[in-house]
C-alpha cells in the first residue's frame, strides 16, 4: 500500500501534468484539510491553477483564498480572491470574502466596497444568491453601525430583512439602531415582520429601553441563553472552597479601558484588602492607550489578556489559577463571553454593573444589589439571587479628574435659562420621556434641554419631534462627547437633570450627583428603572423620586420656579459627597468584601 507521502507526491505531479481533474482537486484538498494540512493543500491548488487551463479555476482560485486566509496569509489570500474575481466577474462568494479578508486586515473602506458591490450587484431571485446578498447587506450593517455610521447600517438592515424577514439577528440590531437615532415608533411596520417578531428579537439590552417589565426583561435574556449559550459542558471549578489564606477574586471584562464600567470601578479594585484577597483581571479589552486602562491595570495583582483564546482556553486559565469567586462586569452587553463562563472556571460567579438587567446565565450565582434595586418581590424575575448589599449597589470612584467649569457661552447655552439636562446615551430617549420634557419646557418659559450629541440623525430626529410636539427646536441644545474631565464640569452649568425612563442613569447619574447636580428620576419594576433611585436613596434624597410620569412632569416645573429648594439640594449633596454612604468607596468595599467572604465560608 502507497504511503501518505507517496499519494500526495503523485498528486502534486498529476496536478503539474494537467492530469488532476477539478472533483479529483477537491477530494484531495479536502483530506488535506481533515488531516490539518492545510498549508499541503494550498501547495496542491498553487500547482493545479498554475498548471490548468480548467473553466473551473475560478473556483479553485476561490478556494485557495479560503485555505490561505485560515493560514493568515492575508496578501496571497487577497490575490487569489481577485484572480477568482477576475476569471468569474459575477461571481459574489470571492467577493464577500474579500471583504472579511479586508476587514480582519483593518481595511474597513474595502471591506465594505466589496460588500455593496455584492448588495447592488447580484440578482436576488435565486435562493443561494438572495442568501448571499443578505450576508452582504448584513456585513455592512454590522460594520457601519460600528463606524457610527448608523442612518447607512440601518438600510442595509432594512434590505436584508425585506429579502429574508426570518432573521432575528438582523432585527435585533435593526431595533437597536432605530433606538439609537430616535427612529419612533421603535417597532416600525417591515413587510413579513410582526410586532411580536420583533419583541422576540429584542435583545436584552435593547429591552431595557423598550418594557418596565421584569419578566419580559428575563424571557429576553433567557432566549439569548437559548440561543446563542452553550450547554452541557464540563464544569471546570470544585463545588467546594480551595481553602485559600486569601480569597482569589477576578474581574473580567472586555471594558477595561475609557468606559463607564471602568470609570466606577476602578478604585473598587484599588481599595480591595490585601491581607485578605488577591485580585485578578482577565481582559479581552481596546489597548485604548488611556490613563484610565493603565490605573485599572496597575490596580490588579495579576493581569491577563484573553483576547487571543477561545472561550474554553480562557476558562482553563482561569481555572488554573483556582479563582475563589468571579466578577463578570459584562453581562449580555457587546463584548460579551458568556460561553467562558458556561465552564464554570470559578465555584463562585457573580455578575455586576455590565447589564442592568438579569443575564439569565445558568452560569451566574449572584447580582450586587440593594433592597432598593431588586425589591425581594421581585428577586423571582431574576436568573441570579441578589447579593444585598447594606447602602448602595453602585461603587464609586473619588479619584476622578474633575475640569475648569465652563461658561455656559462655551457650552453653546443661554447665560440666562433654566437649563435642563439629559446628557445619557440616546438610545434611552424614549417618545414617552421625550414628550413629557417638551411638556415640561412649554410649562417653564425660559427654559431649554441640553441633551447628547451622540449622531446627527438623532438630533435631527429630536428637532423635528419637538416641533411636531408645538416646541421651538431652538430649545434644544446638543452637548458633544468630551474627555471625562471636561465632561464632568458640564454639570455645573445645568440645573437640573432630568432621568430617562425605563431605562435610567447609572454612570451619568453617578456623575452628575457627583458635581452637585440635583437629579430627578421616575423609578419603575425593572433594575434599569431604579438605578438612578437606588442612589437618590442613598443620598437621602427621596423626594427626587418619582414613581409615575404625571408626577415626574409636575416636580421637574415645580422644582424649575423653585430656586431655593435647588440650592438646598445642592448643599446636601455636598455633605453626602464628604458624609454620606454614596460616595464613600473604602466603605463600599469593606461591606463587599464581607459578602464575598460570607459566600466562600458557605461553600
């Protein structure tokens, strides 16, 4: 019997001769392949397409381009697509690789040139090539939604779902995209689509903004669970305590740099006892190059990079580390790796501050909370049990750089208004909220909302809401993101914040407390509809609490011809910034560290 060796010389000279025919090609690239040889493989296509004259180069040139991008051999990769291209103009599949080719090279105006010309271009009659258009249109609507491009993202998505409506990934990101730009209604009539359709493809994250109702917040997380989690893998941790003199905690995270989660966090890992715990970070985060990644990374004992292992291999590290409790700070937000922690790399898995929400992770033991946060009855809504804690749930930072205070002409506002503010992200603008703050400007004359800047189309979707709600657009003005700093010494120029609803403030309401700025908020059933009041509690200031939008309305035009009780409640918040158990970080992490040593002890 001929050897491995001897087979594979008699087919790269077959292959040489002319004499290997295309199917015969393929049968012995594929065992190649299986074999994990795939640099033989392409040794083999590079002599049968320089050798053959077959109408079907096109396709092993084709080929050829997948063997060697898996090889990450980018530039001969990119040359054989374009011979492909070349010998078969119209054929799309060389093409939609090309432009993941380009994209994993950082070439992002290429990558989406060769998917538009596939999304323009190629007849959608036929199923496989409709298929292939919708891969294209969806590639671009990921990749533009990234650039901030969304206005373009959003009809690329659009496109897709017209040809193919059964994709709920697709109209997940659809919805999130129309919450981005104020786009109202959210769920917007598309052919083939039902409004139920498109509840079941909210996302988790998107939900938050769309329903106060905790069970629809949990029956979202659970159908990505469903989905998108694997299952019925082994458990990696012991069940018991290692028995550490120490307790191991990781956080893990792929927001270890510019990003609100790092912003309350960081002193948290700086303050941890190290007499009593070793503290790990496990990230796949942006080398963003920022002082806030190099404070974070210099407060962890130990620090790793996962961004180069897969799911199961991040897991055995961690493992191997024997981790006594993990800190997911991620949830079901972008970036998230919930299969790492299907493994159950820690006996102890909690998750905090990354998803306002339940995960609905089987993976995941508890969520940090207080009694305000998650009320015991409505602790069943949760996936998690909550891990109570006595004053607040939301850690702070009080070594955050604070800039000059602007005047109000170099905000682009009014010396002489009442200036509301609502500086969170616009994808939590609501048509609800939205309504009742132009109710609440007709009410007050003088007065003007200072929102976000986040895209061009949200603000001009605003303006135009605003007059179809009978207010001057002139009365709204758009702040653009700044660096921390001078983003933190806007709040001196505003009055009054005013929460969205149901998806409140969490780091913004944090920050604008932290300036002094009063706050009022509408609290609801969800975690993202009692953020904002959780800390309003802990700050004793309870009357900024509202519970329904009728009386959020009348409080915010109360409080706006009451400038006294404005002030009253700036000097409070004053004293709680020195005093109070909002802001006090060493006693937040004492009360933590009692929690997590509580949870080892009853292992």
């Amino acid at each position: 019997m001929a050897s491995f060796e001897e087979n594979y010389l008699d087919v790269i000279m077959r292959a040489w001769n002319g004499q290997l025919e295309f199917a015969q090609l393929l049968d012995c690239a594929g065992q190649l392949e299986a074999r994990k040889l795939a640099p033989l493989s392409a040794v083999l296509y590079q002599t049968w397409t320089s050798r053959s004259n077959s109408p079907y180069a096109y396709a092993a040139y084709f080929n050829l381009g997948v063997t060697l991008s898996n090889l990450n051999d980018f530039g001969n990769a990119e040359a054989a697509y374009r011979k492909s291209i070349e010998l078969f103009p119209t054929f799309p599949q060389p093409r939609l690789n090309l432009g993941s080719l380009f994209e994993r090279m950082g070439q992002i105006d290429k990558a989406l040139a060769e998917w538009r010309w596939v999304a323009n271009n190629i007849p959608t009659e036929a199923p496989d090539t409709r298929a292939l258009v919708v891969m294209a249109c969806n590639h671009l609507g990921r990749v533009l939604e990234s650039k901030k491009q969304l206005q373009e993202a959003t009809e690329w998505l659009t496109k897709s779902l017209a040809l193919n409506p059964e994709q709920e990934d697709a109209l997940h990101h659809w919805v999130h995209l129309r919450q981005k730009q104020c786009l109202w209604p959210i769920y917007s009539p598309l052919p083939g689509v039902s409004p139920e359709a498109m509840q079941r493809a909210t996302s988790a994250l998107a939900m938050i903004n769309v329903s106060d109702e905790p069970v629809l917040q949990l029956e979202a997380a659970r159908r990505f669970v469903e989905k998108k989690v694997i299952s019925n893998v082994p458990r990696l941790s012991p069940s018991k305590a290692y028995g550490h003199t120490k307790l191991r905690i990781a956080y893990v995270s792929s927001d270890f740099s510019l990003h609100p989660v790092s912003m309350l966090t960081a002193e948290l890992f700086e303050l941890h006892d190290r007499s009593a715990f070793e503290v790990y970070g496990y990230c796949w985060s942006p080398e963003d190059g920022s002082d806030l990644r190099r404070r974070v990374i210099h407060s962890m004992d130990q620090f790793f990079r996962i961004d180069k292992m897969g799911d199961e291999e991040a897991a055995q590290l961690i493992r191997s580390h024997e981790i006594d409790i993990l800190v997911d700070l991620q949830g079901q937000t972008a970036g998230a790796r919930a299969n790492l922690l299907a493994y159950r790399p820690a006996p102890i898995q909690i998750t905090y501050l990354g998803l306002p929400a339940t995960t609905g992770l089987p993976s995941i033991d508890y969520v940090i909370a207080d009694r305000f946060l998650i009320p015991e009855d409505y602790a069943p809504y949760y996936s998690e049990k909550p891990l109570y804690m006595p004053d607040v749930y939301q850690v702070s930072d009080r070594q955050r750089a604070v800039g000059a205070r602007p005047t109000r002409a170099a905000c682009g506002l009014p010396e002489d208004a009442f200036v509301f503010c609502s500086l969170n992200n616009t994808y939590k603008y609501t048509p609800e909220v939205f309504g009742c703050w132009m109710r609440i400007l007709q009410r007050t004359p003088g007065s003007v909302i200072w929102l976000l800047a986040d895209n061009p189309w949200a603000e001009a979707h605003l303006r135009q809401h605003a007059q179809a709600l009978g207010v001057d657009p002139g009365r709204l003005f758009f702040a653009p993101r700044v660096l921390p700093p001078d983003y933190l010494a806007r709040y001196a120029v505003a009055d009054l914040f005013l929460d969205t609803f149901p998806f409140n403030a969490g780091t913004t309401a944090n920050d604008a407390l932290w300036m002094g700025l009063p706050l009022l908020t509408c609290t609801g059933r969800s975690f993202a509809s009692r953020m904002a009041g959780a800390l309003l509690t802990a700050a004793r200031l309870s009357e900024l609490i509202t519970y329904n939008l009728t009386d959020y309305e009348e409080k915010a035009v109360a409080l706006a011809q009451q400038p006294g009780e404005l002030a009253r409640i700036r000097q409070h918040l004053a004293e709680e910034k020195n005093n109070g158990v909002l802001f006090d970080t060493p006693r937040f992490v004492r009360n933590l560290e009692q929690r997590l040593q509580q949870l080892v002890a009853a292992l």
